[in-house]
C-alpha cells in the first residue's frame, strides 16, 4: 500500500492507519473508511490478482488486527461501526481473553505457524510469510552455515 487520505491526512504507516480508525464514529465514516483502505490496497503491487473475495479478508483481518492495539472497549465499538466484517483475526468479534489466556493462545498460533513450515520446510514458510515485504531476500545465521532464503525473485 502505497498510502490512504482520510480526513485531510496521508496515512502511510499502520500507526497512522490506527490512528485514523481511532477518529470514527459513524457506519458511514467507517466504511468509508473501509472502501478508501481497501482501494489503497489494490494499489500494491503484492496484492495483485487476488480476488474482491481474498481482498475483503485482508482488509478484515488488517483492520481487526490494528484495533486490537487499542482498548479492548474502543475494538469492539469500532468493529460494530463497519457495516462489512472487520474482526481480529484472532479474537473475531469477541472480547479477548484475559491476558494469560491471550498469551496460551498466541503460543498456541505460534506452534501451529512452526507445524506448518515443518510440513513444508522452513525456507518456504518464511519465504511465504515476507513475500511483499519488500525484501528480496533473508539470512537466517553466518558465515558457510548461513541459510539464505530470497524473496519475490531475489537470488
């Protein structure tokens, strides 16, 4: 994404993107809000050819998941806002748990993402994980036992 205007500001980062959700107050400011993200996301290049479907759960989990930085009171009014589904990609549209519980779980997400990349090796999970990043490629230790992964082509 390149940036977003909302209410006379460029938003270019994700601190600003949630700094922006943080001012909404109505189901019409909201999904604007929505449709204006949304277009800015078309705009990257990573993103192409994925379908309206595939674009509106990213958008989803993207804005669900930038609220969950802030009060628990404020996501959850906010998420209610959006007349299109905008949840935490974890908690969904529910209170989250306390925060041992929040912990267990994101250990629990983090074992199942490590299950994952066993499956289907480790160099192609996390190349998965960053493509798009803007990367063009990660080293994972030194010297002659480094592990050198590219990404989006790089080499």
């Amino acid at each position: 994404m390149k940036h977003m205007e909302w209410q006379g500001a460029t938003l270019r980062t994700y601190g600003e993107i949630f700094n922006g959700l943080q001012t909404l107050k109505t189901t019409e400011e909201a999904d604007e809000f929505y449709t204006l993200y949304l277009a800015a996301l078309k705009t990257s290049d990573e993103l192409a050819g994925k379908t309206d479907e595939e674009m509106a759960e990213i958008v989803s989990s993207n804005l669900g998941y930038l609220l969950g930085y802030g009060s628990e009171e404020d996501r959850l009014r906010i998420q209610g806002l959006f007349s299109k589904s905008v949840v935490h990609p974890i908690f969904g549209g529910k209170p989250a748990p306390p925060p041992e519980a929040t912990f267990a779980l994101g250990a629990a997400f983090a074992e199942a993402a490590r299950a994952r990349a066993e499956e289907r090796g480790l160099a192609d999970a996390i190349s998965d994980e960053l493509k798009g990043s803007g990367l063009t490629g990660v080293v994972i230790g030194d010297g002659e036992d480094a592990i050198r992964i590219p990404l989006d082509g790089g080499s």
